[in-house]
C-alpha cells in the first residue's frame, strides 16, 4: 500500500503513482521548534524523488526496489548547513550578514512589519537609497518606522531590491500574486514542445549520464541540482564569476556537482554555454524572471537549441514568487517567502511575526523541482518531447503552510545524534563531514561521486 502524501505527489507531476508502492515514511513532527510539518513535507517530497529515480531504474532494468526515508533526518536536511565540518572545525559563519539590519523584519508607521533583505552589496545599496540613512541598527529601524508598509514594499521593489510585508495566510490567498501562485500545482511540470522519446539513465543509476546544467545559486536551484546528482547525473554548475555567493551555502550543495564559470556578458562564455546546452539534458536556472529570456535563454530559446540538436529537454525555473503574477520579476530570499506566505505571522503572531529556524522553503524547493525534473525526464522517455518544470519559494510556502499551525514549539522532539545520517568527503578544503543523502533505496543507494568544491574548479566541459 503506497503513501497516500507520496501518490498525491506523484499523481500531481503525471508520474504513475504505483511507482510509490514500495515506498515508506518513518517518524513525525514536529522534530524542530517549529509549528508547520516541515520535516514531513520535506519528506515526502525526496520520497517522491527516490520514488521516481526507482521507476526510471525500472525502465531500463525491469527491477523495483524498497525506497525509506524518516522525518527526523529530512527534517535535519532543513538545516544541513549548519552541520558542516571541516577537519573537525565547523566554517565561519557569516555574522555580518545574520547580524545586519538590512535582513530583518521592522516594524512601519502604520504597525504591519515588513522583512528588508539586503544582503549582497547590490541589494545593501538599493536598500539605503530607498531608506535614506547608513546601515547601522537604529538608523534602518527609524528610516523604516517613517514608512507605511505597503509605500516601502512598492518602492523596494521600483528600485529592484528585496523586501516584503508580513501577512496572514488570510491576507496573501486574496493578493494578486498570493491568488497567481495559488493556482499552481506544488511543482509544475508542463510539456512545451513535441518530440521523440528516448532512454534515461544507463541502467547502473536511476540518472547515470544524464546532464544537467545548472544555473542556479543560493540555495533552492543548488539543492535542485544536489538532488540530481546524487541519483547519478551529471550536474555542471555553472555561476559568473561576478555574482556574490554564501561560501557555507556553496560547500552544502555542491555535493556531486563540477563547478564552473562562466560570464554571461562575455560572447566567447555565451557561446560555450550554448554548445554544453546542444548536449544537455537539463536546464536550471534561479534567475529571476525575464532576465535569462533577455540574453536569449529562455525557454522557447533553449527548447529551439535542443532540437536543432536533436534532443528534448527539461527547462527548469526556480524562483521565489513563483514564474507567473504582478511580482514574478521581483528579486527575493528564504524569510521574504515565509513572511509573505503567513508562516512567519503564524509561527510567531501577525503582531510579533518570528521567522521558523529552518530554510525550510528553500530546501524543499529544491526538492520538490528535482521531483519535477525527473517526472520531466520520465515523461521524455515514455512520450518524448520538451518539458518546463516550475518550482518557487512561494508555492513551497503554501504547502508548508497548508492547514495552518498543527504544533506547539516545546513539543519538539529534537534531531538527537546524528548518527548515521553524517558522511566525510575528501575535498579542496580539507576533511568535509556532512549530511549524507535522505533517501535510502535498496538498489541504487543515493550517494556522490565528486566531492563539493570550489566554484569554478572545473573547465566548462562534460566529464
């Protein structure tokens, strides 16, 4: 009998839910402080993923296998990177950023609270135009007390940096972009063009030879591409060396992964990305709306690429506010997705907002647009064709939110000893020890093959 939370998953990617039927979910929440069931959807979206890396096993092997994952180790996941450890030493941590007053909820002159998040210096710049003041606490504090909530969100978002109002769920199902988001499915997977079918994976690893370029930074596109990898795909990820990035978030989910980099605005990196992309399998990219479409990357343009080369493949956008609605160009982050979705107002109260201790939205995003790219990838095989995967901070969100608060926080059970759960790699920056994948799968274990390194350690080629 099949996890029902597993099959409704499936049924929602157009996968066959009788790939789930040897599927099990162990454990409860709440395992953290946190009053949403996020160690079990987390769960039951890489129980979904082991589910559908079974089932394109099976095609090429006519095999089934058992597929487990527990609660308390996906709720681990959640918080991955702060279990990393270095000969022993955990990383430095990025203080300045925890610590700084452009991420952080405020309160406005009409009381509602609203979360700034300017965190890369890009963001910090746009951030104090609009405020007027220096970065320091009281300064930003009074700056925002000056506002009305809703004039400072719009005139963050003229100036393209990030900052968003806390509401209730309430409030964010009737807003235009709440009712935009809201009408998509946990993960989209949608067919773009016609084409023929053809195999997946090389019979050794659910994915084993398939390609992935991976676009993507900080942190939901990462973990996307980290999800891939451990099934046996081939993921290169590609970053510009200009771009700002969390070292902690880079070590976390660059398990698996060649890492490369490539500049955008140089035509000589342009075209090599093009001819790795006449090859590739997968196309992932966390920018925000529009901005790839600009450059001549957008899906109809990949798609076009593709099959002069013969080939389907899979588009995947992952983003915060979701691909489509009045806000899908805007930039945005973990906490903004929380505070706009009502979790924050509900883990705490609308009138004392807290943000959950979990980059839960992140994360199972990831998680949830690696499902969607392997249905994409099963879809190809079975009735060929080109696929868009869908996937964003805010449709995660509303999941997680679903049903509203089920926990009290002193309930928690905790995550103990990590026991098992922990793995050591040899990497450029020493003896790494972290989390090993979730998922455990009887025939094809997840695991992998290259350590996480540095960006741009790799050539800009296929191994």
């Amino acid at each position: 009998m099949s996890d029902a939370r597993v099959s409704d998953l499936l049924a929602e990617v157009g996968v066959p839910c009788a790939c789930g039927d040897r599927t099990t979910i162990e454990g409860e929440d709440p395992v953290l402080p946190v009053t949403f069931p996020i160690g079990e959807r987390a769960a039951v979206a890489l129980a979904a993923c082991a589910s559908v890396a079974s089932l394109l096993w099976a095609e090429r092997t006519g095999r089934s296998q058992d597929v487990g994952v527990a609660v308390p180790q996906a709720a681990a996941s959640l918080i991955s990177f702060t279990f990393l450890r270095v000969d022993g030493r955990p990383l430095p941590g990025n203080d300045s950023v925890a610590r700084s007053a452009l991420v952080a909820l405020h309160q406005c002159r009409d009381g509602r609270w609203i979360h700034l998040h300017g965190a890369t210096p890009k963001l910090q710049a746009g951030t104090l135009k609009v405020l007027g003041c220096e970065a320091e606490p009281a300064e930003v504090a009074a700056a925002v007390g000056r506002w009305d909530s809703s004039e400072l969100e719009d005139a963050l978002a003229a100036e393209g940096t990030c900052g968003a109002i806390v509401r209730t769920a309430s409030e964010w199902a009737t807003h235009p972009q709440g009712q935009a988001v809201g009408a998509l499915a946990r993960v989209e997977v949608t067919k773009v063009a016609e084409g023929e079918p053809g195999p997946v994976g090389d019979g050794l690893r659910p994915l084993g030879g398939v390609r992935v370029l991976d676009l993507t930074r900080v942190l939901a596109g990462p973990t996307h591409g980290r999800v891939l990898a451990e099934h046996g795909a081939d993921v290169l990820l590609v970053n510009s060396p200009t771009l700002p990035n969390v070292p902690g978030f880079v070590i976390d989910t660059s398990h698996g992964k060649l890492s490369t980099f490539l500049d955008l605005d140089e035509p000589a990196d342009t075209t090599r990305l093009l001819e790795l992309l006449g090859t590739a399998d997968v196309f992932a990219q966390g920018y925000r709306s529009g901005a790839l479409e600009r450059r001549g990357l957008g899906v109809e343009d990949v798609v076009e690429v593709a099959a002069k080369a013969g080939r389907g493949i899979v588009y995947v956008t992952i983003n915060c506010y979701g691909d489509t609605g009045p806000w899908r160009t805007r930039p945005g982050w973990e906490q903004l997705a929380q505070s706009v979705t009502g979790l924050a107002a509900a883990h705490g109260t609308p009138e004392q907002p807290v943000l959950m201790p979990a980059a839960a939205c992140d994360y199972t995003t990831g998680y949830l647009a690696a499902l969607g790219t392997m249905a994409a990838l099963w879809r190809r095989a079975t009735e060929g064709g080109s696929y868009h995967v869908r996937a964003s901070l805010c449709q995660t969100g509303m999941w997680l939110e679903r049903g509203g608060p089920l926990y009290d926080r002193s309930g928690a059970t905790g995550l103990g000893g990590l026991g098992g759960w922990m793995t050591e790699s040899d990497t450029p920056w020493g003896r790494l020890s972290h989390l090993a994948p979730v998922a455990r799968m009887s025939d094809t274990p997840p695991q992998w093959e290259r350590p996480s390194s540095p960006l741009g350690s790799d050539p800009p080629r296929w191994p």
